[in-house]
C-alpha cells in the first residue's frame, strides 16, 4: 500500500511508499477528464481540432465494453449525448466505454502530454478501459500516491484551467458515488475523487473539502488479498485525515 496526503493550504505532507508505481485502474479517469476540460478551454481559444465539452456522439452498440451501465441501456441509432455526457457516466458510475469514447475524442498522447507538463512522470494512460491484452503486454496504466495528489492540486489551484472550467469539472468530479475515501466521513463533506478497482487492485483519489484545510489524498493497493480489507483501509485513512484537518480547521478559528 501507497499513500500521500496533502493539505492544498501549506503544502504539508504525510507520505508512505508514496513514489512506488501502482495500477489506477479507474483513477486515471482524473487526467482524462483533465484533459477533456483543457482541450475545451484551447478550443474556446480558437484552437483547431480539440474536443470540446459540447461535441455530440451517436451511440454505436460496437464501442460497448463490460462495465458500461449507463452506454450500455442507450437506444442504438437514437441516442445522441455530448462529451460532457459521457465525462458524467465515466466519473459518476465509471462507465468504461464512456471513458474509452473519450480516450478516443482527447487522444491517449494528449493525456499524457498534459500529464508531463505538470511535471508528472509516472502517471501514465497506456491502454483504454477492459483492454486486458494490453495490460498483459506490460501496458498499465500507473501512478504514484504523490503524483496523484500532485495532479489533484493542479486541478485544485487551476494551474492547467480558468475558474469557470476548474469549478466546472471540480462539481463533476464530486458527483455522489460508490467510492472508498468518502465512505465514512460525515455525510455532506464535498469530496472530488475517483476511486478505482481491478483484481487485488483498490485505488481512490481525491480532494476532501474542509473548511479552511482542503486536503488532497490518494491511498493506491496492488497484490491485495483482501479486497475488501483494502477497501476499509482506504476509507479508515481517509477518516483519520479528515479527524486530523477538520481539528487543525476548528484550531485556525
């Protein structure tokens, strides 16, 4: 197990096997929403062939992977949705074809183009979502605990977007799911994360917003026997560092 925690007001840290590489599994989803929003922005810009937030796709039944509950109940030749659409049923119910139609839309190089110029070396989209051909070829998708809540702060202090955009994709992002960081903290905490799962793989990544000591956190699990253990493990940190900053929060007052 991997894990940084950040508070986005001071910039202390709490690091464990922070810059060991692991599998995201849907926790990549950040750095492709990422960079839907910023080719957004250049579009906006005037820059040619980016994809924009508004751009329309026709459901076509022959993109369809497993793990697609939403794309997979769309009516074939009726159903048009935006790219903003399907960047919603990636985050809110990690819909896997919705992710892959925009890993197509943005350009798997454009990911992690962007993802260098924040100066994130390991962070890596290497294959679309259910391409287990790929993944057995060496092709992961990886990250470090600390390089993800490095592209968390980015997107918390909008280094890479304007501040509508950055509000924009931050109110996606913290869309209400089945996630692992927010599992028991107090209902009403605004948290802006991805969780992510594969065999003996459990991820999560996000922004947990207290008041005053925003902090960003991502806890990463490879080679876990008990997934579910891995699951609570997440959720208990994310609970402990909570307790810690919403304390330092009552203190600054």
């Amino acid at each position: 197990m991997g894990l940084a925690i950040v508070d986005l007001i001071d910039g202390r840290t709490i690091l464990r096997n922070a810059d060991r590489e692991f599998p995201t599994a849907s926790s990549i989803k950040i750095a492709i929403l990422l960079e839907l929003y910023h080719q957004d922005q250049e579009a906006r810009a005037g820059a040619q062939a980016k994809a924009k937030l508004d751009d329309v796709y026709d459901f076509d039944p022959k993109e369809l992977v497993e793990f697609s509950q939403i794309m997979s109940g769309l009516t074939p030749g009726v159903t048009r949705v935006t790219n903003r659409d399907l960047a919603q049923f990636m985050v809110a119910v990690s819909d896997n074809t919705a992710a892959n139609i925009l890993i197509d839309r943005v350009g798997k190089d454009n990911v992690n183009a962007m993802l260098r110029g924040l100066g994130l070396t390991k962070t890596m989209l290497r294959r679309k979502m259910m391409d287990f051909a790929a993944a057995r070829r060496g092709e992961e998708n990886v990250s470090t605990p600390q390089e993800m809540t490095r592209l968390l702060e980015a997107i918390y202090k909008s280094k890479l977007l304007n501040k509508e955009l950055n509000q924009q994709l931050i109110k996606q992002l913290s869309t209400l799911k089945e996630s692992y960081i927010p599992h028991d903290l107090p209902a009403g905490v605004q948290v802006a994360n991805k969780p992510g799962n594969l065999q003996n793989v459990r991820t999560d990544s996000g922004i947990v917003f207290v008041k005053d000591h925003p902090f960003a956190m991502s806890v990463m699990t490879s080679n876990a026997r008990d997934e579910r253990a891995a699951e609570r493990a997440i959720s208990e940190i994310a609970l402990e560092a909570y307790r810690y900053f919403e304390m330092r929060s009552k203190g600054s007052q």
